[in-house]
C-alpha cells in the first residue's frame, strides 16, 4: 500500500513538470512567439527543400540535399520538444550565480538536439568539400562533445564553478570544430571546385556558431546580464532561423544550380589522376 | 536534515517506479510472455548466426556479417531492459486522449532501442546494395531522427495534440528512410549484383516497418482502440521477431552461400572501370 | 496550489540529488582524488597532445592526432559530471547483493561516458591499422553497446539477477571488439605498415580493457568483495590512466616520428595496386 502510494507520487511529480512548462510556456507570449516562430520557418523550409531539390539527379547532389532536409527535420522536433513542455525543466541555480536560489525555466532540450542537427550542418559542408570520411568523423564528434557538455553546464545545481568548468571544455571542443572549418576544409573545397559557396557557408556558420556561447554567456544560464527567459530564448531563436534554415537554403540553392560541378567532384574517381603516394 | 530526508525520497521514488513496473509485468503473464519470446529468440538468433558465419573468409562478407550479429544482441539488450522495469515507466494520459487520466504503462525503452538496433538492419542493407557511405549516414541519421521522436511522442504527458505532432515528425522522417529504399538503394543494388537478396529484404523491411506506426496509432499510446498493453507489446515482438532474426537469417543464409558475389562487390576497385567523371 | 507544490518539490527532489552527491564527494578524499587526478591528467594530455601536433602536417596523420586529442577531452568532461554530482546517483542494492537494502553511490556517468570516449581509441587505432570503415562502424557500435548496456547493468534495481544478465550482454559485445582487436585488424595493420606500434596499442588495450568488467565484478556494483565506493573509484580511474592518456601518448609520439609511414598508408590509392577484383 504504502509503495503504491510512493510510485504514484512519483510519477505525478515528474509530469507535474512537463505540464507546469507547458502551461507556463502558453502564457508567455514573448516565450511562446520564440519556439512557434521555428516550428513554422522550418515547415516552410521543409516544403521549399522538397521542391528545390526536385530536379537534382546526380547521386552525390542528391547525398547533399538529403543531408540539408533533415535540417529542418532535427529542427522541428527540437521545437516541438520545448512547447510541449518534454524537454524543459526548472533548474534552482547554485551559489554564486545571479540569480541563486531561484527557480528558472532551462531548455535543456536545445542542447540536446542541436547534438543531432549540428552534425547535419557539418556533414553537409564537409560533403560539399568533399573532405576525407575520417575528418568528418573527427569533427562531428567534436561537435556532438560541445553539445552533450553544454548540456551538462546547463544541468548543473550544485556548484557555479562546476557550470563555467563545463562552458570551458564546450569552448575547447568547439576551437577543434573552428580548427578544422578554418584551416583543413576550405584547401579541400579549393581543391573541390566549391570555393567560393563552401567559403560563404562557413563565414556564416562562424559567426552564427560563435553567437550561442556569447548567448549562453550573458543569458540567465550564465552571468545572467539578460534575466528574461524569452529574451534568452529568442537569441537562440534567431540565430537557429539564420544557422540553419538560411544556410540550408543557400547551399541547395547553389546545389541546384551548379549539380555538375557537384557531380564530377568524386573523392573515389580523383585517386586516379592525383595519386597521394607518388 | 531536512535534506537528507528528501534526498531519500527523491530515490525511493524513482526505484520504485522499476520495482512496481518489474513486479506488474512479472504478474501478467500476456505481457511478459511477449518479452521473454524475444529474449529466447535473439539468444538462439546469436548462437545460430556465429555458427552460420564460421566459415565466411572475404573481408566484405564479414563485415555483413559482424553488422547482422549485432542484430540481434542490441534486441536482447533492449528486452532485458523492459524486462527489468528499467525501461519502462507509467504515463498519465493528457486530455483528449482515450485513456485521459489514467495511468498506462509504456515501455519507452523499446524507441530507444530501436534507435541503436534500426541502424544495424540499415547498414546491413546498405552494405548489401553496396550504396555510397554519405547515403547511409543520411539514412540512418533520419532513421535515428524517426526513432527519437517516436519516443517524445510515447513521453508526452502535457498535451494530446503533442502526441500527434511528434507522430507526424517522426513519419516524416519515416518517409526519408522509405526514399532512399524505395528508390535510391535498388539501383545500388543492381550495379553491385545483389539486386535479388536485395528486393527480398527490401519487401520485409518496408512491409514490416510499417507495421510499428500502426500499432503506435491504434494501440494504448495513440488512439487506443486497442487498449491492452499486452497485446499492443505482442504486436511490437511479432514485428520484431519478423524484421530482425528473420530478416538476418534470409540476409547471412544468403551471405554465406554467395560469398563470391559480395567479395567482388568492392566499391574503390571498381572506380577504375567505371569513372563518375567521364 | 497544490499543482505548484508538487512541482517544486519535484525539482528540489532531483536536484538535491546532485548537490548531496557533491557534497558527499567532497567530504571523501580517496574518491574525490581518484577523479581530480584524472582531471588534473587529462588537462596536461591535452596541452602536451597540441604541442606534439605542432608539427604534424601530412592529412592522415592529423586525422590520428585530432581523433587522439578528443580522448582525453571526453574523459576531462565525464570527471567533470563526476565530481559535479550531475552524473553520479544512489541506488538501493536489490534482493541478493551483498549489499541488498543499502543506498550504494553509483558513479554511472562513467558508463555513459565510455560510450563516446572508447570509440574515439578504437577510431584511432582503426585508423592506425588502415582498417574498412564498414569494420571501423560495426566495431565502434559493438562498444557503444557495451558501454551502454554496462550501464544498464549498474542502474538496475528491481532484481539482482538483471544485474548480472546486462553484465552477460554487455561481456558479449566486448567480445566482439575483442574479435576484430585479435584477429582482423591485426592483419590491415601489417599490410599498412603499422603492425608493431598497432601491436603494441592492442596489447596495452586489450589488457586494460579486460580490467574495466573485472573491477565491476569485484567492486560495490557486481559481488561487492571491495565495498569501498572510493576504491572501486580509484581502480578505474588508474585504468583510464593507462588506457587512455598513456595509451594517445604512445600513438601520437609514434606518428610524430613515422608521419612518412602513416601518410603512405592511404586506403584509396592503395587499391591501384591490389585490386580486389582480379
């Protein structure tokens, strides 16, 4: 009797909170406008994507298309997650930080699915490239170890140092991730005919990438310079519309544009004219 | 003190929710008897495929075959883990739902399983059709993308209308895997001359998977027609049973008696003789 | 009212969690110095890995060195989550263990961990043995399944038997990493020109490896002959010493000093010389 009572108490607690988000999200008009703004921008995309890519007929084209749709794929979900009230939580914040003590709403959820879209973004950039399969390897770990310990910086109760210790070790995976989108990939889409797109798409990746630690920074998880939950919110928002649905709609649109100059950029096929051992 | 007590609570509560899930499934015989099937299953599915695969010699058809044997042991995983009560827990139905109130066991952990355990059957395919490797990564990606968001949609307490959302997003994805099977993979696996094992595979692949949303849709998670859990988790194994040890069985029988055919199916010798950039 | 209530005290429930894992680590300094020290390690490995890089330059063996370098920057963020508290919980031992009834501190963000920093050895030590990215996937899937169902393993509750059952599973996959460290990679790594140096890591790992199940067995989560949660602690810690910074010691100073072998070691031209389909 009495562990009937412990299990349904239990339950009730942990999906008091999913409703509790919900409703508190509902009634925030600033909060709300945030996350529906993304559901739609990334339906439309999804629908423009299909069409785009409608007469792409060259197998490695249609390898990056395909990669550029579940953009807006991984995005939607990741939107409808935070409305639903699934994957926010109230996190009391530890000594030392601004706001101590009191409850604020954590979108845990965008950390975790930006470990899912993020590698999107890259593979499509590294395919446009045409980098070695290893590198992509190398780099999208890099980028899910700078999602996955965001995660943890945000989670984090009991200690303020502990959660700045977590943005630093974000930091270090993210200066792999610039290394490798600043040095090694724009000599391998030099090489690749896809220059001068591939040199575009990454000073906007750059920039915008370089915008959610800043946001994280001066945000209510981090100095809490910016006490608003849907201020913070909406900072994410907008660089999410311009990192993801922006940068997926330029690169099939040059996709599309320039399918054979895609086409004839075969990683296999080039070993034969440019051996790597002569 | 105070702290100390409510730290206590706090795990006694979540333990309890395995010991009560392990204790009711222990007492349903229905219920259980579709768990410990799968279990038996896969356990014979593991001893008979490494004997099946004792005397494959090429490198290809190993890797086939060490891709398949993961089948299988990913499955025992994920049924011991419901078995257990570890991966399964009890969702108060929102409001509009048929069940609305009620507390309904789900065995969440089958969607996470599934995103360990789909890719397996996709690799398998795709190193079968000989496919390129971008296509498989974007494949399994969205495969990973469906499975995800299958279980956000078994997680969602706050609203049923989040329900079907996140249903829609993971179909969408659905669609994606379906393409590239229906479409890209069969002439890959024409070229590689595994075109008939292929369609054999690709039928039950298709035909069964469609079965999962099915189920969801009329079973306690969606519409509820059908409102035991027993029955709705027979409908999952049955599937299971189906689209794993039998799918791999038809797979390594085949592997194993064409060996020849899957060695000479190499994708870099064969850049020599037919170049993409000519 | 009563709504808000419940949900505060949810939160305070998982959260004081954390804080009192925190505290209690703290408060204990075998075990807070078993994970300072790999803290403490896994910074030098990391500042010392990017100087021995400096002057790596060949494309293939700056793959090795970035894979390298993201093992210990994994391993610096899983003892992070350790010490913070965030990954680390109370589970109360079931019916059968030796510490049946008993609140036991389950440190099980290591097993978490271990599913992204193991594979990056084994990325390292494919690539090292030039091996086919189809046997690179399957044995990287074959860890993460290892690793996960070892946590699995230590988060059971509900029965004693389950335990050990995860812990079979889980020693199955091990063993097919074990499979393709012994008898297939092997072999790619002498025709790569790698075989003493890939020997001499399999041997380090191989043996290390095998320690990780033994501690399990051994300590408070298996038969509990070594009850001290500090001492179970420390005993891994010593082995991710020497499997991990050790061992990308070994291998970056080897590749260092032998970059012309590594860089002639490209899969792709190699198939000019040996086609497969002769």
């Amino acid at each position: 009797m009495p562990l009937i009572n412990t299990v349904d108490a239990g339950s009730i607690l942990l999906q008091a909170t999913q409703g509790e988000a919900f409703a508190q999200i509902q009634n925030d008009a600033l909060l709300s406008s945030s996350l529906w703004v993304n559901i739609a921008l990334a339906g439309v995309s999804i629908l423009l994507f299909v069409y785009m890519g409608r007469n792409v007929t060259s197998d490695r084209a249609r390898f990056i298309w395909a990669a550029t749709l579940l953009i807006p794929l991984v995005s939607i979900s990741s939107y409808l997650g935070l409305l639903s009230g699934l994957t926010v939580g109230f996190i009391e914040m530890p000594a030392g930080h601004a706001l101590a003590g009191e409850e604020v709403m954590s979108q845990w959820g965008r950390y975790l699915t930006w470990a899912l879209s993020t590698p999107m973004i890259l593979l499509a950039l590294g395919l446009l490239a045409d980098v070695d399969r290893s590198s992509l390897f190398t780099v999208i770990t890099a980028d899910i170890g700078m999602c996955v310990t965001g995660l943890a910086a945000a989670l984090i109760t009991s200690s303020y140092l502990f959660r700045w210790l977590f943005y630093a070790v974000s930091c270090a995976f993210f200066v792999v991730v610039l290394y490798a989108l600043l040095t090694e990939w724009p000599t391998a889409a030099a090489d690749a005919g896809t220059g001068e797109i591939f040199g575009t798409l990454r000073v906007l990746t750059v920039v915008l990438w370089l915008g959610y630690p800043i946001i994280w920074a001066v945000g209510v998880e981090g100095l809490a310079l910016v006490q608003s939950v849907g201020v913070t919110s909406w900072g994410y928002s907008a660089l999410d519309i311009l990192a993801k649905y922006v940068f997926a709609f330029l690169l099939l649109r040059w996709v599309a544009a320039n399918e054979r100059t895609v086409a004839t950029t075969q990683r296999e096929p080039s070993t034969g004219s440019a051996p790597a051992d002569d």
